[in-house]
C-alpha cells in the first residue's frame, strides 16, 4: 500500500505535513508506505531536525505549488508540475493507492475529476464530514461543500454514498439516513428537500428514517444526514466554531473536544475511482496523521470498489 501525501498544501505546508507525516508513520504496519509528494529539498533538512531517516519514505520531486487562493481549474492545467497535479497522476497511473493533501481544496476536487474520474453511474462527487454525537460515536453529513447546488437525484446518490461510508468506515451497521429540512413532517421544506423526499422514502437503497432538523445532527436520530453542499458547508463552519469557542471561553468539556478538526483529519472525496483525502487548510501534524490514516482505511475497506458496486 502506497498513500499520496501533498507535503506543500496547507497554511503551515511544509513542516506541519512533514511532522504529520512522521507520526503517520509510527501508526502504519509493515507494508503501508508514505509517499511524500512536493520540493524534496524542504522536506529533507525537517527530517533531519527530527532526527527521523528519512529512507523510511518514498519521495516524487515537484517544484510548483498550487497557493491556496488560486483558480482551481486553471492551477491543475497551468502548474503541471505542482503537488497536487502530479500526485493526481501518480493516483491515475496505479503508482500510488490513495492521495491526500491540506492544500487548494478545489484543485483538488477538480483534480479528482480529470485524472481517476467519476465513478459511472454518479451523478456528482461529495465531500463528507464526520458528525460527533452527544450519547458517543459518531455520524456523517453530507455534502459539506463540493456542490452548492444540488437536484433531488443527486440528494438520493448522496444518501447511497453516506450509507456505504457510514457502514464500512464507521462500523455503522444498516445505517440510519435522513434529509435535513426546516421540519420533520413530510411536507416540509423548500422546492429541492420536498422533492427529494419522496425519493428517499420509496428506496430500498438505504434505511430512510425521514426528515430531521437541525437540531438533531448531533443526536441518534440519523447516522447519515443528507444536504446539498451550500447548506452543509455553513453547518460544518458553525460546527467547527463551537470549538474554538470553547478555547477562547476557557471552557473544558468533553463532548465539545470531538469538534476538534484535527481528530478526523480531513474531507473524504466520495464517488471518484480512488481514495482522495482533503485536508483542512489549517491542518497540525496531528491532524495530517489521521487524515493519513483516514486514507489507509479507505483503502482497507475497499470503500471505492463497493461504491462502484452499488452503482453498477
């Protein structure tokens, strides 16, 4: 098993990613290796620093960075040579099993799509986000950004690819899936919640247990909560402050800990042929290790081959 790492994406790239990738690796077992993607010549002075040998990874050379600001499009076809387009490569051609980087989150879904592409059958690509409940475990909502507009079909695929990571990645068994809406009666909601609705309620794709409010992503009324990714982005911000607030508060409390990012790593990219990890821009090593992980388990469980199964 070989996992992409971009080690230039990121606000605080290449020494966060470097020192994340080093704890990643005391996690790994034999036969699980890192490939550090990125200026080999920043990598190598942080691992002297750290006193770690530096044969213990794989390294492919680039000397362009996608910025964090740039247009995603034009970045991937404009810097060839950057970390995230070779690292897509890398994916395409089989020389690596997963990729993941903290770096241009549009470059990167946008380098998903060209080089591993959809999986056929999927209507559109989602980002998903690990939801911690209040009694313990944890849940999924999703989209959380790829997709600001959604159509009902497209909901529905969302609610199939939730399930799937709910049950392989979380240990979910027959996950429980809902729609966010204003209401929990059927009725409710704007054009797209109530015609997607009925959709859910007539599959036998998952385990449909209806609408639930906002009120209730963090209680066991759903393990996977379903939205278009306008509305879910804005959930997850809100959701990522209240731990930051707790900090700033001074406030100690378990159950807001698990808000912390850094926990669950990053984003997966669910509906493309491979396992694509984006990172929080704001990724600590702690973070990059588990989103190291994150990508190992996607491998592991054969997530995107199931997937594709499901779509067939």
């Amino acid at each position: 098993m070989k996992i992409g790492l971009d080690i230039m994406g990121g606000d605080y790239a290449p020494k966060a990613i470097v020192l994340g990738a080093i704890a990643a690796h005391q996690s790994l077992n034999a036969g699980e290796h890192l490939v550090l993607i990125g200026d080999t010549e920043q990598i190598k002075p942080i691992l002297a620093e750290e006193g770690f040998n530096p044969d213990h990874f794989e390294y492919v050379h680039t000397d362009e960075v996608i910025g964090m600001g740039e247009h995603p499009t034009k970045a991937i076809v404009q810097k060839p040579n950057s970390s995230i387009a070779v690292g897509f490569n890398l994916l395409k051609e089989g020389k690596i099993d997963a990729f993941a980087s903290a770096g241009n989150s549009g470059a990167m879904l946008v380098g998903a799509v060209f080089s591993v592409k959809t999986i056929p059958g999927i209507l559109r690509p989602c980002l998903c986000t690990i939801l911690p409940k209040t009694k313990g475990g944890t849940g999924l909502l999703l989209d959380v950004g790829a997709n600001a507009d959604c159509k009902p079909d497209i909901l529905l695929q969302f609610g199939v690819l939730g399930s799937l990571y709910a049950e392989n990645l979380l240990q979910i068994a027959d996950p429980k899936v809902a729609l966010i809406n204003i209401g929990e009666e059927d009725e409710k909601g704007n054009m797209l919640s109530m015609a997607t609705f009925p959709l859910m309620k007539e599959t036998d794709l998952f385990n449909f247990v209806g609408n639930v409010e906002g009120r209730d992503l963090f209680n066991d009324k759903a393990d996977v909560i379903v939205c278009d990714g306008f509305t879910g982005n804005i959930m997850l911000k809100l959701a990522e402050s209240f731990y930051v607030l707790t900090i700033r508060k001074g406030m100690k409390d378990e159950f807001f800990d698990r808000f912390n990012y850094e926990q669950y790593g990053g984003s997966p990219v669910l509906g493309v042929n491979a396992p694509v990890v984006i990172g929080h821009g704001i990724s600590s090593p702690l973070a990059v290790k588990n989103m190291v992980l994150q990508s190992r388990e996607m491998i592991t469980t054969g997530l995107v081959e199931k997937i594709r199964m499901a779509f067939k």
